[in-house]
C-alpha cells in the first residue's frame, strides 16, 4: 500500500533540504520517494492521497536519553544539586515496582509521540523491557535497557546485575523481529559501578552485539571523585578500561577538557546532550559546540521528569542554542540548524540507527511529524527552521507517523485509549494515596 504525503513544506533534515511544494511517497514502513509536487514518480499516481494544507513535515525528533519509568514521580524534588537531588529522590524511588516503571513508562510515551518524539533511548535499572513494550504498544521506536550498578557505591543500591542481563535477553526474545525495538546493556555512572562490572557489561554487550550506554562526566564533583580514587578524568578513567567505542552513548559529558573529547573523538562514541536537565541540577553546559568541532557526534536528550519535569525535544532545541549562547557570550557559537539536527540526524547517529530514521529521505522508515506553523510573511526555509527551534512546541503537533504507521492525528493516539491509560494510572495512585491516609491515621 502506498501514501503519498503532498501540499507540504517538507524539511528533509539534510543539508538545504527544504521542498516549500513537497510531497512524500511512502510504501509499507519505509519512505519511497522526497521531492517536489511537480516532480511526482510514476508509482504515486495509484497512492492513496493526503492532502496536508500545507502543514510542515519534519523528520521524527530522537530522544537519545530518558528514565520514563520514573514519570509517576514528577516534581517530587526539583532542587539541589546532582547529588543533593539524588540523595533527596532516594525515598520516593527506591521502593518502585516493575508495574510502577510500567505506569511510568506508560505516561512519558504518551508524552513523547504528543511532543513529536518517535524514537527514544530509555533508561532504567529494573525491567529492562518494560518501555520497549510500553513503546511498542503505542507504536514508538525504542532503545531501551537498563543500567547495572554495585550495590556498594550506590545510595540504597540493591543488586541488579546479572539481573540487567538475564532481562535484557529475555526481552530480545519477546521482540524479535519487531523493528520498533532495539537493545543496550549498560552500567550507571563512573561512580556507581566497579571497573570489574563495567568490564563485565562492556564484555556482554559485545557478545550480544549492542550498545553500552553510561552517564559520564555529568557534575563537577564526580570528576573529581574519580581523579581522587584512580588518578584521571572519568572519561580517561572509561577510556582506560576499554569500554569506549562507537557502540557507546555517554550520557552528560558536560565536564570534559580538551584532552578528554580527543579521546573521544577517537574512539568513536557519542554524546547524549541534556540541556535543560543540566541546568536544573547545577551540573553546568556541556561543551557541544567543541565536542561537534572534534567531530563527535552529538544527539539532545530530556532526561526524566525528575530533573526536567518535562519531555519535550522543542525545549532541548532552544536551550541547546541559547545556554551556550549565554555561557559563552557568543551570539553565533550555535544556531538553529545545529539544534535541529542534534534532535534528528544526529541524534540517530548517537543512537547507531542513522541508517534508518533522523531524516527524510528515500530508503529510510517513515518516521514523520506534521506541525502546523505559520508566518505572517509567508514560510521560508529560514523562517520554518527558525520556528521549530525557537517557538515551536508540543502544541504544534498535528500528526506523527511511526514506521509509515499514524500514532497520534488530530489530538487523538490510533493504537491506545489515552484516556483509560491515564484513568487507570491515576486511579492507581490516589488508592494509594487514601489507603497511606487511613493507614497513618
């Protein structure tokens, strides 16, 4: 079955790639054909047509790292630092079952595919699959995994390797042959984890063939506590260890000197770039346009709700451009064009799924956002650019395909009862909440 997607602004995510008249073609989960109303193929002639008044279409945006699990929790402490913060969640998210993480999960999807996110990398430390069947049910693309860690170095750690991996392949199993879902083996922090164990999770990623995702170098004072305990940064402490390559996606990076990103340039591995969550716990900004000029790649990531309170990639756009405008006091060390393309292109070649998804253009899946944006002197591409970066927000979304498949149109999800999901989570939570009342009472 073909679609043919037409009357469109179409931003292709490529270099100059803006067709004011567009159209797309889509067969089956991929895109057949990108170019100009006027040049339509043979084969669109017998597609079904959608006429899109002239909406634009851009590239599905990719969250390169989140926590959905721990959605149900927003706002239970949004100050302090890093490990003030942590410190202070450790009550509310120490006890959280694998149906809480499923409740979580449940609502940062939702939220995602509402704020044009199709592809997201999530993190969680217990029930490595849950998101990626929460995810998929929904009909979003996933990386998903969890992060190991040593009890020892953890504040109220318990034990979740080889749990991580025995889950982990067990979800493999559950989604083989699903496309919308991919896997990583990972290990927490620098700090959280022995060099045995990072060792160890490196080991079996490889074995398995995936990514090995970590938080790295995200607050001043972990750098500082792994200079103490092994003599070098937290990245040349990794490097050493040789768990850094192009499998890996390091989360943060925002305290890394110039040694450091050589050495990742080197080995290949990219960034998971947090703005927003960064400047809410004081860690700092990383040092993105450095990072890209050494040639790393870079994606935008919102983190949890805990540290962000929201999971929207429009706002990591704009902060991306204007924190390091502020820090830096340069009006043009970053713009519009490069915050676009750490949400898309970029941020797929973070993930290693570049070859699929992050632009729009022949071969690839049909993972597309349709924004309703206008201009009182008519769109241009650098008027369309301008506003997807820089005013553009969840409240723009009009539809979101996902593999050639509409998830979201109009306000409304295809595949789910939003409605009944967040009835049930809420329900959930306030029998709690009364039960906890009589209880204390």
């Amino acid at each position: 079955m073909r679609t043919l997607l037409h009357n469109a602004f179409v931003c292709t995510g490529l270099p100059n790639g803006f067709i004011k008249d567009g159209a797309i073609l889509i067969q089956g989960s991929k895109i057949a054909w990108v170019g100009s109303c006027s040049a339509l193929p043979p084969e669109a002639v017998t597609a079904n047509r959608m006429d899109l008044g002239g909406r634009v279409v851009i590239p599905g945006l990719v969250n390169t790292h989140a926590h959905g699990g721990l959605s149900t929790h927003r706002g239970c402490c949004d100050d302090g630092d890093l490990f003030q913060w942590a410190a202070a969640l450790a009550s509310h998210t120490s006890s959280l079952t694998i149906e809480d993480n499923r409740r979580g999960c449940t609502l940062a999807t939702l939220e995602m595919v509402r704020n044009g996110i199709t592809t997201a990398c999530d993190c969680t430390r217990y029930g490595a699959g849950v998101f990626a069947s929460v995810a998929s049910e929904i009909g979003m693309r996933s990386l998903s995994g969890a992060l190991a860690n040593s009890p020892e170095l953890r504040l109220n750690g318990r034990p979740n390797w080889p749990l991580a991996l025995q889950e982990t392949k067990e979800a493999m199993n559950v989604h083989a042959g699903n496309g919308l879902c991919r896997f990583y083996l990972g290990g927490h922090s620098p700090y959280s984890c022995t060099p045995q164990l990072l060792i160890q999770i490196k080991r079996e990623a490889e074995a398995l063939d995936l990514p090995f995702v970590i938080h790295l170098a995200e607050n001043r004072r972990e750098n500082e506590m792994i200079l103490e305990q092994h003599g070098k940064s937290s990245l040349a402490w990794l490097h050493s260890l040789g768990v850094l390559d192009r499998r890996a996606i390091l989360a943060h990076c925002v305290w890394l000197d110039d040694d450091d990103m050589g050495m990742l340039a080197t080995s290949g591995a990219g960034v998971a770039h947090n703005p927003a969550s960064n400047a809410k716990l004081a860690s700092g900004v990383a040092p993105v346009p450095a990072l890209r000029r050494h040639g790393i790649p870079v994606g935008l990531g919102t983190d949890s709700t805990l540290s962000n309170n929201c999971l929207d990639l429009f706002q990591e756009m704009k902060f991306s451009v204007l924190l390091q405008r502020a820090v830096s006091l340069e009006g043009s060390i970053m713009g519009a064009a490069d915050a676009f393309s750490m949400a898309t292109i970029e941020g797929a070649r973070v993930l290693g799924w570049d070859d699929d998804i992050g632009s729009l253009e022949a071969g690839k899946e049909a993972d597309l956002v349709v924004l309703a944006l206008d201009h009182p002197l008519g769109l241009t591409p650098e008027r369309v650019l301008s506003d997807i970066v820089y005013r553009a927000g969840p409240q723009h979304v009009r539809s979101v395909m996902i593999a050639g498949r509409t998830v979201f149109d109009d306000g409304q999800f295809t595949l789910v009862d939003e409605a009944a999901a967040r009835r049930a989570i809420h329900k959930h939570y306030q029998s709690l909440a009364v039960n906890k009342e009589v209880y204390d009472a």
